[in-house]
C-alpha cells in the first residue's frame, strides 16, 4: 500500500473509531440525564459500574492467566532447538515470531480478555445478586441448606466454573502450541516427545482442569434439586437421583481429586512420563460413565421403571410442597361447591349481591366505541384494550371501564405528520374516560362519566353521559401513555411567547393551546443539549427550529412498562398496566414480580407460554420467554400520566430478592409498603399474569397427595376462550362480585377451569386482596356435577332458537363479549354480552342483547339483564326481538311461490307469539321462520331483503324459561 493509501486508512479507521466512541458517549449521555430526571441516578451508576467492573476484572484476570501460560511455554522453551525435518519446517515461524512474539502473545491474550470481559459483564445481575444475598429462612429437603444459596449463589458459581473451563482449554491449546512451535514438544526425532518443562507447565493445567472437574461435581450435586425427575415433567431430584446420582458424583469428586495427586506426582516427581497420568484421566473417564451413567441408568431401568409410583412418591411430594410454596400456591383456600342445581332459583330475580354488579361491558370489545364515541379528534385514541378498575361514586361502589384519551402518531394526517407539529404541537392526550361496567344507555352505549372536554358531554342532555364528571382529575392531559410509541415530545414556550401545545377541542371557533408545565422532562434549553439530542436522534431541528427555546424539555420513554423496566431493571413487569385516577392524578400502575428459576423442586414452567391467551398482543403485552419456577408480586409501581414519576412501592415484604436488589442499589430505589396511599392501594387489584401462572399450576398442584399426582385422574385444564380465537386460552377477567365463602363483594380476578380432556366445569379460581393481603381461592365443584364448562355454555346459549336466528341474520356483524361465570345457588349463572358493529365506515359495537343460561339447559336470550333473568327464572321478561327477513314476493317459479307463503307465515306466528309472550311459541316460531327463510333462499339463490322489526309489546307472564 502506497503511503497515501496508508494515512487514508489511518484517517477511515480514526473516524469510525470516533464515530463510534461518539455514539457510545452521546448514549450513555443521554441515559444518564433521563436517570437524573427520574432521580434514579443510582440505578444507571450501579448498572454501569458494575458492568465496567466485570469486565476489567475477568478481562484482566482472564487476559493475565492466558498471557502467563504463553509466556511460560516461551520461557521453558529448550536451551538448544531440537534438530529434524520437522523443527525444520517450524524455523521459519520462529524466524517470523520471533522479533514481535510478545507483542503476539499480548494480542491473543487481550482478544480472549476482551471476548471474556464482554461476557462476564453480561452477568451483572447474577453478581449483584451473589454480592447482596439473603437468606429465605426455608431449607431444601434433601441437603438442608437454605434456599438463597440456590437462588443467589449457585448461578455465579456455576458460570464461574465455566469460564474456568474453557479459559484452562484455551490457555492449555496457547500453550500446547507454543511448547511445539518451540521444540517442548515433538511428534518424531530421537529423545523424549516432551521436555520436563513442557510436561510440568502441561501437566499442570491438565491437573487444573481436573481440579475443576471435582469441584463442578460438588455443584452437580446441589443442582440436582434443579434438575427434571426421570420418567416425568416435574423439577427435582428424583428416586435415581438422590440413590445413585449423588453418590456416584460424590464418589466421582474423590476420584478426581486422586486423579489431579497422580498427574502432578506421577509425571513430573516419581515416574516423570506420562503413561501413569494418562492412565489416571482413562479411569477418571470409564468411573464417569460407569458410576455417572449406567449405574444410575441400571436403578432408573429396573428399580424404579417397574414401580414408579411408589418410588418416586417422596419426591412427588417434595415438587408438590415446593411448587406450592414457590408459587404461593400453599396460602390457596378450596372450598367446595355444591354443584347440584340446575334449576335457576326464583331468588335470582331479586338478588342484590351477585346480578346487580354483573359486568355489561367488556374492556376488550368496546375500544372502538369509546374512540369513535369520545374521542372528537382522529388523532386520539384508546388503547386495543381498555381496563377495568372500581371507583365509588355517589356512595356505591362499582366496576368501571376506563381508558386514558391518548395521542396516536399514526393517526396524524401528512399535514399534521411535519416534525414541528409532530413533536412539539401534538404532545399529550387529554382525560381518563370511565364509564360503568353494568350499565348501558342508548341503544348500547356506555354511560361515560368522566373525561369531558368542556365539562359536559355530549348526549347528557338525552341521558347518554352523566351531566358532569364523576371522576375530576387535577391534571387530565396524558403525556406518559402506552400509544405513544417511541415518539418523543419537545415542550416549553420562550418568555412571553404563546402556547404551542394543542390541548383539546372547546366547542368555539379554535381550540385550546397548552404549555407544559410539569417536573418531567430533560432540559434541552443550551446549545450543548440540543447538539447532544441532535446527534441521538440525528435531526438539525434540534439546532434550527425556533420551537425549541431556552425554556425547552424534551420527553422521551414515554410508555409506561419501558419506564418501569428501565428504573427497575430486575423486574418482570405484567403486560397489562392500568390507569387510576389517585388523589386528582391520572397514574399508571405496573406490577413488578421477581422471579428465579433455582427454586429446589419447584415446579418450572414458560413464563410466556403461561400467560399467553387470547387477548395476549391485543391490548396487553406478550412476556418475554423465561423459565421460572418463584414468583412474587413484590413491587407495585406508578407512572404518572403528566410527569412520568416513576414511583415503586414494596408491594411484598417478605420476599427476599426485592431485599437483595434493593440493597444492591442503595437500599432506597423501593419504597417501604406503609408508604403506599391508601387512595392508590384501593386501585391496587390481583395481578394478571401471575394469575394465569398460578392458575396453570393449580390444574395439577390442587392435588395434594403423590399417588393421586402420579396417576392424574383429577386433573383440570384451562378452557379454551369460547368467545375469542378458539386455539388460546380463556382469560381470566376482573369482577367486583360476593362468590360463596365471602362475606362481602370484592375486585377479583376469576377464571374457570375444566376436568382435564372433558367439558364440564371443575373449578373456579379467583384472586383478590383482602385488607391488603392476596387472597387464591378455588371453589371446587363436585366431580359429578352437571355444570356445563364455558365451552358447553357458549353451545347451549348459542344454539338456543332465538339466539342463533338473531345471530345468523346478524352474520359478521356480531362481536361476542366475554363470557363470565357466576355461581349463585348452588348452581352456575353464565352472563355473555352480544355487540353489533355496523357495516359502514369505522364501525364500533353497542351492546344489544344478552345472553343468559343456567344449569345444563336454561337459556335466555334478552334486550336487558333484568329481562334475561325473568326469562331464566319464568317471572316474565319481554322477549327478544329478532329482526326477520321481509316477506319475499309471491311471483316466480312454485318452489319459491311455497317457501315465500311459508316465510310470511312464520313471521305471523312470531308476532302473535310475541304480543301474547308465550316464549315457547316464540320460540317455535322462530325456528319455522329459520327454516322457511333457507327454504327460500335455496329456491331462489339469493337471499331476501331485511325489514324492520316487528312491535315488541308487553307481554303475559310466560310459564317457560
């Protein structure tokens, strides 16, 4: 290469090194001041230092280890080079190595530095942990050693060990080679193969790998406790396991320890070959696999295989006890269900505890109707799933639907998409909009109660909203939500210039402007922090555009999760955060759990194949892959929606890795449990995902004893969602509901489950709070109950005549809410909602009939609640309005001339039967109506055009449900 072809080079290569050292620094720049803004400055730091750290320390130790055994291999290189063909061939490396060979030596040894470094600073969780460890207070039942030791010291230990592994494989090939380069060792010529040097330095780091190998056996013991039981999908040590495993490795750990005394004595002091030593590796080799693997193999075959039940029952038991401890499954209360009833009670007409509070409104279907409904500009939106919180309004406690009004960038016309507006006009959403669970007005719609724009909204002068704002807020603008992507928002007017903020509509000729007066945000108002945010987001309007001023901050990780996830990095957080009005702030709150996988005999399970369900990426979000088998709800979080504080509150004081992550970032990240508002701590509802967790777990763990657990005759499943994607699993859903055993209603999370590969209802699970304490119970029906499950309720409620004639003329158009299941009177009360969504442009679905069954055969199909239960009970109701077809015309072939007089008919018959309210003629005439409109139908090949409604009068009291 030419000389200016060189400092060309040199000028490339400085600049990309520039380059990237900029954006390493411009990043970890721009961290830090989002951490000071937070004022979690504690967590970057300790995050930051403590990778740096670990990567000094195992790059230096590592990068000096490897460097030594090439240069000792260099230094015991014989006086005078052994002559031959072969050192021939091998003088020419030794000419070219020769004058730089340190400076190469020191380039192998910083490379595998640098690579080892790199991964041991990936471990800084495990360290921290290591460092901070507590203990639980609970002893594993096979060593008697505390659980902490599994949980915080055998994971760094482990990776210890195999770093040990392969720094001693590689520092044993650099040195193997150096030796030969060096004529230490020979493959022919006359004399020994290996000169004493050679074979001490070699045989010494064989000995040392050996070493490691004893102690790696000492771990092995420990980590069968993590280990899967032989013949099943439990986790722990089983039958062969704690009989023949854990001798054979003790066994093996001595022998290794024989074997290291015999390769130092035997090669370098007595015998100095390495005949002896190689003798000793072949026996350590054939003990392993004959004490390591065909002897337990032997035990596992014809000892246990033969009788597993009965051998493998102890550590049945201990996964059994474990499992439920780990997961807190062991604080369950079953109570069991008399599951006999399957006539509805006539009680159910006028009970006050369970009907009154029944959900109407399902969070995940009426999205789009609060959108279309209440948003009044197309750049605000809800989220793809709403959430369900109660507040007491008026004196009365009740479930609401809310949602936070946000800015939806995507929703942003091309004129509105410019970067000015986009980042410094179209900031915030306004208002958290609520409505009652149990309550439509309407035709359908939600009665909204809150969120207004202007105080009022519109239809309350029709009774269509509540006439002024159940739930004001100090501060309703939304700033921090989960709709906001990755979109970043410059905030903050020059003195004495104008608002630029859009903030809402006001009814008048402009809308309002805004300014940003909060805590949140980093100030950009100097030239070095605009250049600073310049470069991270590289856009000059940082440097150029007069909307950003001196009074300027620029908000960004505006989504809630990834706020929580940065401030408390050891978390796990639940993928549906909810908003709560709490003392005048609109606040996200997360939960956080801290999870491990190193719980002895815990049962593990996927955490995303054990929350995933049928909403899952429908408005929550999908966990990550990770083997668990602890979970605590340890923290509770909060995000505020106008400042995005992050707050997080200790949630479980007992847990012993939130202490250890606490103390490992200063002792004051988590805030202590009695400083929790009581306001928040009434928001405060049963996680989602650890529900499902713990519900997977409790379709086989409610199964106390081993022989039971072995056989799995009781087994349960979790159904499939009857009213969703029919391949993913019902999800639980949030009621505030009284169920048998409790003495007042309580927000709950329930779920039901199923005989495992059957139908009908086996249990239902719910998770509440009471004074502040979770509560799982399960009420457990009778094995041979006739309660349908949830799948064989949507097929009786579905197949009832008038709802499958109303739902076929509806067609597409149908959206089926969830389906709740309610026990009441010793039976089980089923309540699903049916919404209608229009077929024109941005359609949105109103609730408009209801769908109600009890027992294995009692069905209703009604406009309201109230009369679906009148149906069920037999005290009346009106009866469901179907809209027919029109009466097709007379004239054409005779086939459709017949089916055509059937048609008119069956509509005759459906109106008397209406205006009489005999629902059992109602509902023969619907069936006919059914049939006579596919009979013409297939005469004529098209269907007929729809008419309206019949008159639905008052009816008799009808004798039939």
């Amino acid at each position: 290469m030419s000389r200016r072809g060189r400092a060309w080079l040199i000028v490339l290569t400085g600049l990309l090194i520039f380059f990237a050292v900029l954006g390493w620094v411009v990043e970890a720049w721009t961290e830090w001041l989002w951490f000071d803004e937070l004022g979690a400055t504690q967590v970057f730091t300790g995050q930051l230092g403590t990778r740096i750290g670990l990567f000094a320390v195992f790059g230096l130790i590592i990068g000096a280890f490897i460097f030594g055994n090439l240069y000792l291999a260099y230094r015991l290189r014989p006086f005078l080079p052994p002559t031959g063909v072969e050192q021939q061939a091998l003088e020419r490396y030794r000419y070219l190595l020769g004058p730089h060979l340190i400076r190469w030596f020191a380039l192998a040894a910083g490379a595998v530095a640098f690579f080892a470094g790199l991964a041991a600073q990936g471990h800084w969780q495990q360290w921290l942990l290591f460092e901070h460890a507590k203990p639980f207070g609970k002893d594993d039942p096979q060593f008697g050693i505390d659980i902490g030791f599994y949980v915080f010291k055998l994971p760094f230990w482990q990776y210890l060990l195999n770093t040990g592994f392969t720094v001693t494989v590689l520092a044993l090939i650099g040195a193997l080679g150096v030796h030969y380069l060096y004529g230490g060792v020979r493959l022919s010529g006359p004399g020994d193969r290996m000169t004493t040097g050679a074979r001490a330095h070699l045989t010494g780091l064989v000995a040392l790998f050996v070493s490691l190998k004893a102690i790696a056996y000492v771990l092995d013991r420990r980590a069968l406790l993590l280990d899967t039981i032989a013949g099943t999908d439990l986790t722990g040590a089983g039958f062969t396991d704690v009989q023949a495993l854990l001798p054979a490795k003790e066994m093996l750990t001595y022998i290794s320890v024989i074997v290291v005394i015999a390769i130092l004595i035997f090669s370098n002091a007595v015998m100095r070959n390495l005949v002896w030593p190689g003798v000793a590796l072949g026996l350590l080799a054939i003990s392993a696999v004959a004490i390591g693997g065909i002897y337990p193999w032997g035990v596992q075959t014809f000892q246990v295989d033969p009788s597993r039940n009965v051998k493998e029952a102890p550590y049945i038991d201990r996964t059994i006890a474990a499992t439920r401890a780990a997961y807190g499954l062991d604080a369950a209360k079953t109570t069991p269900y008399g599951s006999d009833t399957v006539e509805p009670p006539a009680s159910l007409a006028q009970d006050k505890t369970i009907v009154p509070n029944i959900r109407l409104l399902d969070p995940a279907v009426v999205a789009d109707t609060y959108t279309q409904l209440s948003q009044v500009r197309s750049f605000y939106q809800f989220g793809d799933k709403l959430d369900i919180d109660r507040y007491t309004i008026d004196g009365k406690t009740a479930d609401y639907v809310v949602g936070l009004r946000e800015i939806e960038y995507g929703k942003l016309t091309a004129a509105q998409s410019n970067w000015i507006n986009k980042h410094t006009v179209y900031t915030h959403g306004y208002g958290l909009v609520a409505a009652p669970a149990n309550t439509t007005v309407c035709a359908g719609q939600p009665l909204f109660v809150s969120g207004f724009f202007t105080g009022q909204a519109q239809g309350a002068d029709q009774g269509c909203a509540s006439s002024t704002d159940k739930l004001p807020v100090d501060q309703p603008r939304i700033y921090y939500g989960e709709r906001m992507g990755d979109e970043y928002a410059i905030v903050g007017k020059p003195d004495g210039g104008q608002s630029a903020e859009y903030d809402r509509p006001t009814g008048e000729a402009s809308d309002a402007r805004y300014t940003y007066t909060g805590t949140g945000g980093v100030e950009i108002g100097s030239t070095w922090r605009r250049l600073l945010y310049a470069i991270k987001y590289a856009e000059s309007n940082f440097l150029l555009a007069d909307a950003v001023n001196d009074n300027s901050k620029i908000l960004y990780e505006r989504d809630p999760r990834t706020r929580v996830q940065k401030v408390a990095p050891f978390l796990t957080l639940d993928g549906d955060p909810y908003p709560a009005a709490v003392n005048g702030r609109i606040v996200w709150i997360v939960d956080g759990y801290t999870t491990s996988g190193n719980f002895p005999y815990a049962q593990r399970v996927d955490l995303q194949d054990a929350t995933s369900d049928s909403l899952t990426g429908d408005g929550t979000f999908r966990l990550a892959r990770q083997e668990i088998n602890y979970i605590r709800n340890s923290v509770k979080a909060t995000v505020d929606a106008y400042d995005g504080t992050v707050t997080l509150y200790e949630f479980d004081e007992t847990d012993p890795i939130l202490q250890a992550w606490d103390d490992a970032f200063g002792g004051d990240l988590v805030k202590p449990k009695a400083e929790i508002p009581a306001e928040l701590a009434s928001h405060f509802r049963y996680p989602a995902d650890m529900f499902k967790v713990q519900r997977d777990l409790l379709t086989r763990f409610h199964v106390n004893n081993a022989n039971d657990f072995f056989n799995a005759p009781d087994f349960w499943a979790v159904p499939n969602d009857p009213a969703g994607r029919a391949d993913a699993k019902q999800p639980p859903y949030y009621l505030l509901t009284q169920l048998p055993g409790q003495t007042e209603p309580r927000f709950q999370l329930t779920a039901a489950v199923t005989p495992r590969e059957k139908q009908n209802l086996a249990a239902l699970i719910s998770g509440s709070y009471v004074d502040g304490k979770p509560h799982l119970e399960v009420l457990e029906l009778s094995k041979d109950g006739r309660i349908p499950g949830p799948g064989q309720a949507q097929q009786l409620m579905e197949n009832y005549d008038p709802a499958r004639t109303q739902l076929n003329i509806w067609s597409t158009n149908v959206v089926k809410g969830n389906l709740l299941s309610l026990p009441y009177g010793g039976g089980m009360l089923y309540v699903e909602p049916i919404y209608l969504k229009s077929s024109g442009d941005n359609p949105y679905p109103l609730m408009k009939k209801v769908l109600v069954s009890y027992g294995d055969s009692k069905v209703a199909f009604a406009d309201t609640l109230a009369d679906g239960i009148k149906q069920l009970v037999g005290t009346g109701g009106t009866p469901p309005v179907v809209t027919p077809e029109q009466p097709p015309p007379t004239t054409g072939t005779p086939s459709q001339a017949a089916a055509a007089a059937k048609v008119k008919q069956a509509i005759a018959d459906l109106r008397a039967a209406q205006q009489s309210g005999n629902f059992e003629a109602y509902g023969k005439a619907l069936a006919a109506l059914e049939a006579a409109m596919k009979e013409f139908e297939a005469a004529s090949g098209q269907p007929a055009p729809a008419s309206p409604a019949p008159p639905t009068p008052t009816p008799t009291p009808a004798t039939t449900g």
